[in-house]
C-alpha cells in the first residue's frame, strides 16, 4: 500500500532537498516536529495496547521509538532556537481521537516513508546546511525502519479492522503531508 500524499513530493522538502528553505524555516521545523517525535513513542504504545501479540517487538519499538528524542533533538540544537513556531495541533488532536486500527495505519503511512524521507533531509542538510554526519544519526536511523515497517504490516494483516487501517493510513498520510505547509513562507 503506498500514500497518495508522497512526503518527498511536498514542496517544503523538495525546497529542503535543493538547499531553498531558510535557516528559520528549518529552526521552526525542527521545533514543531519534536513534538511530533516526542508523541510516537505514546502512538506505538496505544497500539501495542489494543493488538497485544509480539509484546517483545512492540516493547523494542516503543524504545526505539524514545530513544530518537534525543537524536532528534541532536541535530536541531545546532539550529536557531524557536519559541514562536507552529504548532501541528490538528494531527496530534487527529492521532489522538483514532481507533488503534485507524491510528496503526496513520502511523504506517508515515513509517513506510521515514528511510528515503530521512535519507533526502540528511543529504539536503550535508550539502545545504553545514550539518556534519555526526550531528545527523537520527536519519541514519531512520533510513533503517525494516523493523518497525515488518511489525505495522503484520498487525495490520492479524488485528487491525481493514476499513479502519485503509482509513488511518489516507488521512495519515494527508495530515502528515499537510502539516508541512506550516512551514512553508
């Protein structure tokens, strides 16, 4: 199942790619998707929760998934520091009112387009924006999402409600990709 709203396909990051997008916009992103980050590892637990098979697996993810905070925050410390940025109020207010099938497939919209997302932002930060590899390991993990991908399609195939799974992952990936129009001058 691939998304009709590709994330590589969205102006903010092909501008990313190109090296088009100001240091601001960057900063603001940057502070806007931590929060982002920070709620996913809550996501995978409300899933985990309702499809309670492979607890090992979902256990490892949710580390995993906690683990990233930090990275994330890694590279964005580098950046302008933003008390004024926006909010993505409407997807965190969305993923929070999903059913576990609904929310597994929004989830997986987005986790099957994290390795060439994350490999596109680190090569656009490498060539564009004087990140060095080392500050940039968040996307290196992210380029590596075998894991988590295999473990969304097998609970969706076993547990999931298709209906709700199909309707998850459109409106995930729609609000995933409308979100990034928040950085956008």
């Amino acid at each position: 199942m691939k998304p009709k709203y590709r994330l590589l396909e969205h102006p903010f990051y092909q501008a990313w790619n190109e090296g088009n997008i100001s240091i601001e916009q960057l900063s603001k992103y940057g502070a806007s998707y931590a929060e982002f980050i920070e709620r996913i590892p809550g996501y995978w637990q409300k899933i985990a929760q309702a499809f309670a098979e492979q607890q090992t697996v979902a256990d490892e993810i949710i580390a995993e998934e906690t683990d990233h905070i930090p990275l994330w925050n890694k590279w964005t410390d580098k950046l302008e520091k933003q008390d004024d940025f926006p909010r993505m109020t409407k997807i965190f207010e969305a993923f929070e009112s999903m059913t576990a099938s609904e929310l597994l497939g929004a989830i997986h919209a987005f986790e099957i387009q994290q390795p060439e997302v994350a490999e596109t932002k680190k090569c656009g930060l490498l060539d564009h924006y004087g990140f060095e590899n080392s500050d940039l390991t968040y996307f290196d993990e992210h380029m590596q999402e075998e894991k988590h991908i295999a473990y969304g399609r097998h609970l969706a195939e076993k547990f999931a409600r298709k209906s709700e799974f199909n309707a998850g992952f459109e409106k995930g990936s729609k609000l995933i990709y409308d979100g990034l129009n928040l950085f956008m001058n």
